[in-house]
C-alpha cells in the first residue's frame, strides 16, 4: 500500500473556491482502481504537544492507493490532468510525501 500526505497553502481569500474545486474532483478519484482513500482536511487545535502551528489557508490530502501502479495511473487520469491547472493560481505552495509501510 502506498500513502501519500500533500500539503497545500492556499491563498488568503480562496480557500472556499479552492475547496469547490477539490469536492468535484473527489469522486472522480475515488471511482479510480486501486484507490484506497482520497480525503482533504483541514488544521485544528488539538492537545498534541508536537503539533505545528495552526495554519487556517493549509489544507492536508491523505491519499492511499494499492500499488504505485495505481498511484501512476491516478497520474495520467483526464481530470488530474484539468484539475492541476484550474487550481495552481489559488494555491501558495504544495508538498508532497509518498510513503509505504514500514513493516
């Protein structure tokens, strides 16, 4: 199984545009084979003494896919390939971590 963690910076005054776009794009992906989970969160205090600071315009995709076959496919898909575009302008910054289980 393959887990990817994308953080995103969303630009002050488009994170309900932004979010907009990401609901339409959701099913789409979770209708792909091979994907596990597919699900955007948002920052919110919590009791942890590690967390980082609250960051209200970050917004966190916890993606899970069966194989990086599938994570490839997921890639090459008509609506990854529109969806990039239509959402680079509201976006800051964006990281991504891909990672698999350790035992």
């Amino acid at each position: 199984m393959i887990h990817i963690v994308v953080t995103m910076i969303v630009k002050p005054g488009r994170l309900p545009d932004f979010l907009a776009e990401c609901e339409k794009l959701r099913p789409l992906v979770l209708a792909e084979q091979g994907c596990i989970e597919y699900v955007y969160t948002r920052d919110i205090a919590s009791p942890l003494g590690i967390q980082e600071a609250i960051n209200s315009n970050r917004i966190t995709l916890v993606e899970k896919w069966e194989s990086l076959a599938a994570l490839q496919v997921h890639t090459e898909q008509a609506h990854m390939k529109e969806f990039g575009p239509r959402i680079q302008a509201m976006r800051e910054s964006v990281t991504a971590r891909v990672t698999e289980p350790a035992f």
